[in-house]
C-alpha cells in the first residue's frame, strides 16, 4: 500500500570522490502527487543525490526506484522515457537557438527532427497530422507559461526568471510524472516567481509529482507539504515545514554544529 504511493524511493544511497563521502546512506521516499524540498547546508550532499536520482552519476551503493521499478544506473534519457525528467539551467549551446527551437529539442525522435525541419526557414515539408497537434501542444505550453511572445526570440536574450519558465515548459512536452527542478527560483524575479509557483502548484493539483532543491527558505516552506533535509550526506530529517522549522537538529545543522 505504502510503496504505491510512493513515486520515488532512494535507499542507502551511497557516493564517493576519491575521499570525499558526498552522499553518505541517504534514503527517503517522495510521495506521488506533491511537492516535496530538499535542503540542508552547503556541502550536504543535495547536488550529488540529485545527479544519482537523475542518471548523471552512478551511486557506489544503494538503490533508486521509480514508480515501483528499480532504476539505478539507467541514463538520464532513459529516466526521460519513464517520466523523471529534470531541468538544468539553459546550457549554452542552445543560445543562437530560438525559444520555439528549444522547445522542439524536447522531442528528441524522427517525429521531432521533421517537425523541426518545418521551422527551419528555406526547407518547406508537408505537416502531418500528427506534426500539427505536437506544434500546437509547444504553442499551448508557450500560452501556459506566457512565453508564446518570445517565440521567435533568441533564447540567449531571455532573462534568468524567462529561461527557467522555457526550462520547464520544456519538460512537460516530455510527459513527465516527475520532475526534479534544480534551483527554479534562482535568478528569478519576483513577478516570475509567482508564476512559476502558480504553475508548479497547477500542475500538482493534476497529478504531477515535484522535488524541488532550493535555496530559498520561504520558497520551501510556504510551498512543500514535505521537507527533507540533508546533513552530510545523510537525511537529517524529513516532515512538514512546521515539524522542520521546530527541529533542533536543523537549527543547529544549518548554525554548523
Ligand atoms: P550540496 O549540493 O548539498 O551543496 P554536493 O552534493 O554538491 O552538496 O556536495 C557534497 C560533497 O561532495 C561536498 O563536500 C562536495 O565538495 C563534494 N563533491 C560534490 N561533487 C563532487 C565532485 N564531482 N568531485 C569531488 N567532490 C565533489
Ligand atoms: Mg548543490
């Protein structure tokens, strides 16, 4: 009963660089259907645990499992495929691109290379059926994040707050039953921000399932039902955002005692 609502469990996740124990036997589960923070101090072992949940890294030990099914040591794009999806920051590359473009990188298939072909000026193709309604599916997702204005604007101009809206809008076009957002708040203003956290809650509300590392305290509590908090690698605790507020070995973790 218990593992079905779980969307996501790690167990006794280890990960070593040379004689740094980055992660340390963290284990915890993200119940399907919430939003859930991950926090603790500089050092504490966020990054690591995301890039093992995502396929980035390989733990040394431990287990992922995803929707029930054992995925450690999948690739990152085979994690896509199951629904867990993470965002980056745009990485550079994909400036000199259009907002559109980037959004067409999204599918990454035959379907995608030829749809992405009728957007390329010079090259004219018949649309398939199927091609409109992905097309129409980006423009939605550009309406939904109100970034369809920027459409055609090098994706190098947007502003932080602007690329991390295109970051998730990205991801959705992915059909994700999970997402792992990396800082979504960082470099955003705060006009953007609510929007953001609007649609994060939106998209909640329909079933989709959000861990969310985040520097910003009031972003994690006053939007997680869970907070987990990592201390050296391991979890130091993990509740509400009241229960992780009154904890005495947080205040001290994050006082460095
Ligand atoms: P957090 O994201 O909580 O700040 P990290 O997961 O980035 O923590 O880092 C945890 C520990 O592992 C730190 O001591 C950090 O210096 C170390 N670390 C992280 N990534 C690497 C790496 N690629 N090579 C060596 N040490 C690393
Ligand atoms: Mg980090």
């Amino acid at each position: 009963e218990r593992a079905e609502a779980d969307m996501l469990r790690v167990s006794n996740l280890e990960k070593r660089f040379g004689g740094i124990v980055a992660v340390d036997g963290a284990s915890f589960e993200i119940e399907r259907g919430t939003i859930t923070g991950l926090i603790g101090p500089n050092g504490a072992g966020k990054s690591t645990v995301f890039n093992l949940i995502t396929g980035v890294y390989n733990p040394d030990a431990g287990r992922v499992i995803f929707e029930g099914e054992d995925v450690t040591g999948l690739r990152p794009y085979q994690l896509v495929d199951r629904g867990l999806v993470r965002t980056f920051q745009i990485s550079r590359e994909l400036s000199g691109m259009t907002v559109l473009e980037n959004m067409l990188l999204a599918f990454d298939d035959q379907l995608g290379e030829s749809l992405w072909r009728t957007v390329v000026p010079g090259v004219r193709r018949s649309i398939v059926e199927q091609e409109r309604a992905l097309l129409e599916r980006v423009w939605e997702t550009l309406e939904l994040f109100e970034i369809d204005h920027l459409a055609h604007e090098d994706a190098a101009n947007l502003s932080g707050g602007q690329r991390k809206l295109l970051e998730l809008s990205r991801a959705l076009l992915t059909d994700p039953e999970m997402l792992l957002l990396d800082e979504p708040m960082a470099g955003v203003n705060p006009t953007l921000e609510k929007k953001l956290l609007e649609r994060i809650h939106e998209l909640r509300s329909q079933g989709y399932t959000f861990l969310l590392v985040e520097h910003d305290m009031d972003v994690i509590m006053n939007n997680c039902e869970t907070v987990i908090v990592m201390h050296q690698g391991r979890v130091l605790s993990r509740g509400s955002p009241e229960e992780i507020q009154a904890d005495e070995r947080v205040i001290e973790a994050y006082l460095g005692g």
